[in-house]
C-alpha cells in the first residue's frame, strides 16, 4: 500500500477530516476498512487506573480533540495471513507495539466471531514525540476501522469501550468535539461529547521544546500515580475540577475555565514527581513557559496552559489571539516548533 502521507505537511493523498463516508454494506469476504480519528488534549487530566488492564480511570476527565492533527488506520482481515502485521508510518513494527494491537483485534475478532490475522497499516499527519498522545488517535482508528472492518456495528459508546482498552485516553477521541469521560466499569466507563466542535473556537497550540522519546511513557506513568501520596488528594478534587470546567466549557468562558486547566495539570504532575520513582517530565523550557504564560496574561493576552505526561506545553486560547500566543511562544529560548490546531470532529469511516 502506498504510504498515504508522504511528509507531515503534505499529504500524499487528499483525505478531508470533515468528510464522514456513508456507512455501506460490506460485500461477502470482504474485511476491510480505513477510518480517521484526532488525538485529543486532556483539560481535566486521567492519570492513574483503578484496573490496569481495562483501564479504568480513578477520575473522570474532559479533552478537545485536535482537528488538524489525523491518525488514518486500514485494517484488513485476510485469510492469507498467520499472524497480525503492523505497519506505522511505512515501517513495519513488531514487539511490544504489536502485542498492544493484536489485543484490540483480539477483542473485535471475539465480538465478531472472526478467526483471521489482520494488516493493520497506520499513517499520522504529526510527529511522533512531539508532545501529542499518538496513542489516543491511533486506538480510536483502529477501534473503528477494526470493527467495520470485522463486520461489526458498534455503538459510539461500544467503539469508546474497545478504544479505552487500547489507550486510556483514545475513548476520548471517538465521539466529537469536547468529550467527557466518566469513571465506571468495563462497560459503562466510556466518552461521550459535551460539544461539537463548532461549540466553542478554541485553539491548541502545542510548543515543542523536545522531541524526545521520554522514558516512561503513559501505561507505565498510570501504574506509579498510586505511589504518590498526593494521588489520593488529585483523584479526591478532579470531580469538582471537571464540573467547573464543564460548566465553563458550555458557557464558552475561558477566564473561568483557565485557572482550573492549569491546576489539574499542576497537579497531576506534583503527582508525577512525587511517585516512586518519581517522574520528571517538564524541561527548563517548560517551566519558562509557565512562568511567560502568566506574564502574557498580565499583558492583556488570554492564555491558559496544560501539560500532558512530557516537557511540552499546550497552550490554550481563542481563535483571535492564536498568532500573538504563537508569536509569543516563538520568542522562548528552548522553543523548537509550534503546532496550531482547532476542536475536531468524531473518529470515523474514510472508506468502507
Ligand atoms: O491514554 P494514555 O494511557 O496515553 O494516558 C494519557 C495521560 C495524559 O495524557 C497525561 C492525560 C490525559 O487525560 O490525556
């Protein structure tokens, strides 16, 4: 299959984020289908399970899924194949990676009563390590390019379900807009939508200050949070945190919604470093944004920041003021690359 971006900025293929295909019937022995989905940045944060298997969250959590920014996965059941094969962005990927897929597939092969192998091939228009949960939009698309792909019609809430098991965070990006979601179990512990993403025209701006791999990524991050002697106090108040960002949210008003984004990720990462071992993400350029973030507000500029589990900062503004928040950022010493984004739509079908 030919790689479907052939650079970041330049898609090799025209694929419309806004376009969603009618779903078809699917012809005898035909296994296969192509869907897109956004990652999403978290404004009230998941970190820590009650299950580590399911991934079941110790707090409910509320993210914006990233419009400019797109997983496009295929997932093609063939009757040839013995084993799982996965290609990431041309290369072909085995180990640990692969075992987290075949898991997902897994789960869809049970509910569909299907017995084959799968190729899944999988390209993002957006750097791997640059501060954007990839994980997020690359379950979201397998969830449902699998369960097309498997015969299977799932529910939002059934695709948010098999999402969650891959990534946590990946149930998020599987219905539209600003979602929520809420604690629970295996079955009812999925997302749903606040708000289109036409609610409400915010922006991410994802500063880059390292395109590291870090070194204990989320999966890992979640099975140290109970190590914290802060995590019972962060799980203890993310309630209330959400609901005054929710009630923010709907009212579009980011004056009230800012302070409480920026105490969730502070939180979560005192959590972070005061675990065993404790986890260290930000970089001095992470700080320094912090620190700018708040002179620029007390210059008139309306930006609010949050950090996910990594040295790089999303800044959060509304529309008008995303190029002075860029021109500022730009400015930080330790500042590589700024990615823009807006609220984006629901994971789904691009061919069937
Ligand atoms: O879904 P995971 O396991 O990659 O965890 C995501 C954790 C954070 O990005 C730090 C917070 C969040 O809610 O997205």
């Amino acid at each position: 299959m030919p790689s479907l971006f052939s650079n970041i900025s330049q898609p090799a293929i025209h694929v419309d984020p806004d376009e969603q295909i009618e779903l078809r019937a699917r012809a005898a022995g035909e296994h296969r289908a192509t869907a897109l989905a956004h990652p999403n940045i978290a404004f009230i944060k998941y970190w820590g399970n009650t299950d580590h298997l399911q991934r079941l969250p110790a707090n409910p959590s509320l993210s914006m899924n990233l419009a400019d920014l797109y997983t496009v996965t295929t997932v093609a059941f063939e009757a040839a194949l013995t084993e799982d094969l996965l290609i990431i962005n041309g290369t072909s990927v085995t180990g640990p990676g692969l075992a987290r897929v075949t898991t997902s597939l897994d789960l869809i092969r049970t509910e569909a009563s299907l017995n084959l192998a799968a190729r899944v091939e999988s390209e993002s228009n957006f750097p791997v390590g640059s501060g954007i949960a990839s994980s997020a939009a690359a379950f979201a698309a397998l969830s449902v390019a699998g369960a097309a792909a498997a015969g299977l019609a799932l529910s939002e809430a059934a695709l948010s379900r098999l999402a969650r098991r891959g990534s946590g965070s990946a149930c998020r990006s599987v219905p539209a807009g600003y979602c929520q979601w809420l604690t629970g179990d295996d079955q009812t512990s999925v997302a749903a939508s606040l708000a289109g993403a036409d609610h409400w025209d915010l922006r991410d701006l994802v500063v880059i200050v390292s395109q590291e791999h870090k070194s204990v990524g989320s999966t890992g991050g979640h099975q140290i949070a109970d190590t914290s002697s802060l995590q019972p106090a962060r799980v203890a108040g993310a309630e209330s945190r959400l609901a005054a960002c929710r009630q923010a949210l709907l009212a579009r008003d980011l004056a009230a919604m800012g302070p409480v984004i920026e105490e969730d990720t502070i939180i979560m990462h005192a959590v972070m470093m005061s675990g065993h071992p404790p986890l260290y993400y930000w970089h001095p350029a992470t700080m320094a944004l912090i620190q700018a973030t708040q002179q620029w507000r007390q210059e008139g500029l309306p930006v609010y920041f949050t950090i996910d589990a990594g040295p790089n900062v999303h800044l959060i503004c509304e529309a008008q003021h995303a190029p002075a928040v860029e021109a500022a950022a730009r400015r930080i010493p330790g500042v590589q690359n700024v990615l823009t984004s807006r609220a984006g739509g629901p994971a789904r079908l691009i061919e069937f």
